[in-house]
C-alpha cells in the first residue's frame, strides 16, 4: 500500500496528515476553515487520494498558518507514499470545465518544486476565506511535494468556482500522475536513474 501519515507541529500550527494514493477517494478533513476543509475534500475525492486532516492552528489571527501549513504536511504525505516513484506514470495534466468557469493544470513528479500561477479572483474572500491562500496552498503543496506544478485559469467569474476548479483540476491531474502504468513495469519513469 502506498501510504503515509505526516505530523507537522510548530508554534502556530498542530497537522496531521494521511493519504493512501490507492484509495477511493474518501475524506475526513477538519482544518477549522470551512472553506478550505470543502477544497481539500474535493481534492481528495477527485484524486481518488484517500485522505485524512486534522489540523489546529492560530485562526484567532487568520486562517495563513493553518491552510500554508496544511500544503506542507500534505506534501510531505504524498512524497513519502510514492516512495521511489518506480512505476508511476509521473505527468498528469486535466481541463476542467465548472459553469462558468475553466481551469487548466499540468503537473511533473519531478522533485523539482515549482509552481507557475497563472489564477486571479475577482473577489477578495469566498465568505471568510481569503482567496489568496488558495496560491499559498499551492505553493507549499509544490515546494514540500516536489511538484512541477502549473495551473492556469482559462476563464471565470465566481470566486468560489474558481478556487473549487483548480482544487478539482489539480486533483484529476494529480490521479493520473501517481497511477501505476502497467507498460513501466515498476521502471522509474526518468532516464536519470532518479527522481
């Protein structure tokens, strides 16, 4: 079973973190922010990811610490459950289409982090949550992942459709990429010889 459990503890933030990259895509995320906690599920439902979050950290200041924080345990999870990456099929890539809303991402396993964000919002908060900590997950999912991730919104007009389709087309490109391919024949997908 390619799974992990991360638990990540700082002075502003308690995380635990668990995903199984060969589940169904069931969830259990409690982060204290309803929003994101709404984000994360369909992150884990469209993966296929099973994933699990318990998160406490300082929302008496904001919700920043808590959902950064979260991309970093996050992460780390899914790094450590691909272990070697043998067998994977590495790239992912998805367009997602949500009402008035299109979403594009590409993504490489690559363990080179990196994160091109091409996604504005015409509003400042989906009710409470600050829509620019939708990038902030982002980034620290890429960075603690080793993701090369590119997202880019093609077009939208709802701030709450926006955010929802980069979590869902992150999430289909994402379930592509750590697949096993039966043609690689647990071969490390790089003529490298790592990854």
């Amino acid at each position: 079973m390619r799974t992990a459990s991360i638990t990540r503890k700082t002075a502003e933030t308690g995380i635990t973190v668990t995903v199984n990259l060969d589940g169904s895509g069931a969830y259990d995320n409690q982060t204290g922010v309803g929003f994101f906690d709404h984000m994360l599920d369909q992150l884990a439902r469209h993966s296929l990811i099973d994933l699990t979050i318990r998160a406490k950290g300082d929302l008496h200041i904001d919700d920043h610490h808590t959902v950064e924080d979260t991309g970093i345990a996050l992460g780390q999870a899914l790094s450590a459950a691909l272990g070697d990456k043998r067998g994977i099929r590495r790239y992912g890539h998805f367009n997602l289409a949500m009402d008035d809303t299109q979403v594009a991402c590409a993504l490489d396993l690559s363990a080179r982090p990196f994160l091109v964000w091409n996604v504005d919002f015409p509003t400042a908060k989906i009710g409470t949550f600050d829509t620019e900590l939708t990038r902030e997950f982002f980034q620290a999912l890429a960075t603690h992942g080793g993701i090369t991730l590119h997202v880019d919104k093609v077009h939208g007009l709802n701030s709450h459709h926006i955010a929802e389709a980069a979590f869902k087309a992150v999430a289909r490109a994402l379930r592509a990429a750590v697949e096993p391919d039966p043609r690689m024949g647990g071969v490390l997908p790089s003529t490298k010889g790592a990854l």
